[in-house]
C-alpha cells in the first residue's frame, strides 16, 4: 500500500509531536511535513503535496478556516481534516462552508483521530461523535413543520440522511435500516436532487443551516 501523505499545521509544538507519534503508529500513514502557522502551510503547500491536511482552527498567521478555503480553492484534491476545541453551530457552519472534509474535536483527537482520517479517505464527511449525535437528536424530535428538509423529504430520507451526517457509510445505513445497499444510494440521490445539492458533504451544511442543529 502506497503510503498516505499527511501535513500537521498545530501551532502547540507537544500536541502536534502527539499526533505525529500517534500517525507514526500506523504503517500506511506518512507525516510528509508540520508547521504551526498557517501563513508557512500555505508555503509549504507550494513544494510538499500531502494528500490530507490536519489542520488546528486557531493559528497564528491566518485561522484554520481561512487556510481551509485557501487550500481548496488552490488545492482541490487535498482533504482537510479541521481540528478544532468548539462544538458552537457558528464555528461548525463557518467549517463546511470552508468545504473541510472532517471537523475533529481536540477532546477526541487522540482516541478518533485515525478513524476520522480512514473515513474521509473512503470519501464520506467526519464529525465527532459528540455533535453528530445531536445532529440525530434534532433530525428525530424537531417538529416536522419546522425545517424545508422535513416538508421536502420522506421519513424514509430523513432517517437515511441523519445517519450519513452521523458520519455512517451507505452499507452501514443499509444494515441499520434492514434495506439494500442500492436503495440507500438511491434514497441519497433523491435527497441531493430534492434539495439542489451536488455534494454529499453539503448534505450535513444544509441540515445545519435549516435550523436542525444547535449544537452549541
């Protein structure tokens, strides 16, 4: 298996040799670079090409989020892996409006952080456990009259999307739900041509946006 190039932009020099050595654990994955600025990440990206960017959302220099969209308006290829202390709905909306593939809370880093980064490279959006399980909670109790998803979606679509935004994959829905795999990725094209939405990570910023998810 080729190796996995990751760049770690921490600006704590002791978290950042933790998630260094925590990554060294694993074979497949290669810490190709670290910087604790995000001015000196975007030089470094110019030279080093890290498939994955983990990314700490305060930094000197310019902030995690301004970084995020910096890398993917240059860098469209490169997943970016938030790395943040806030659980607010503010913080999280301003993260995936950056386009960030993953958003890992600190509290959580050193026990998820390989999960995050194995299930954004199978191409599906990372969030902590503990904000998606309120995305869940919120998706199930909230009025339905209350949100466009609810009055535009089936309880069938509701109950798929909630748990593609707990960060599940379509085989997992399936099994949870007892229905096919096939039928899954249909319920999630029906959902994305209902709601005008192209990518599966914009699914988890529209259930935010509509009010589902006050997760601060």
């Amino acid at each position: 298996m080729m190796p996995y190039r990751i760049m770690l932009a921490e600006d704590h020099l002791l978290l950042r040799d933790l998630i260094k050595n925590s990554l060294k654990s694993v074979p497949h994955l290669q810490v190709v670079g670290e910087v604790g600025d995000g001015l000196d990440l975007l030089e470094s990206l110019k030279s080093v090409k890290p498939e994955m960017v983990i990314l700490d959302i305060g930094m000197p220099g310019m902030s995690g989020i301004e970084a995020a969209k910096k890398i993917k308006h240059d860098y469209p290829e490169t997943k970016v892996l938030l790395l943040t202390m806030y659980k607010s709905k503010e913080h999280l909306t301003h993260a995936l409006e950056a386009r960030v593939d993953g958003y890992l809370l600190k509290e959580n880093a050193f026990k998820d952080l390989i999960n995050a980064i194995e299930t954004i490279r199978e191409g599906r959006f990372y969030i902590s456990d503990i904000i998606s399980k309120k995305i869940v909670e919120l998706f199930f109790y909230k009025s339905h009259h209350e949100s466009q998803v609810s009055k535009a979606l089936s309880e069938r679509e509701i109950e798929v999307l909630t748990h593609y935004a707990q960060g599940k994959s379509p085989k997992e829905i399936s099994d949870l739900l007892l229905i096919s795999y096939s039928t899954v990725r249909n319920h999630m094209s029906k959902i994305k041509k209902k709601l005008s939405i192209k990518r599966n990570t914009d699914l988890v910023k529209h259930a935010i946006k509509s009010g589902y998810t006050s997760v601060g």
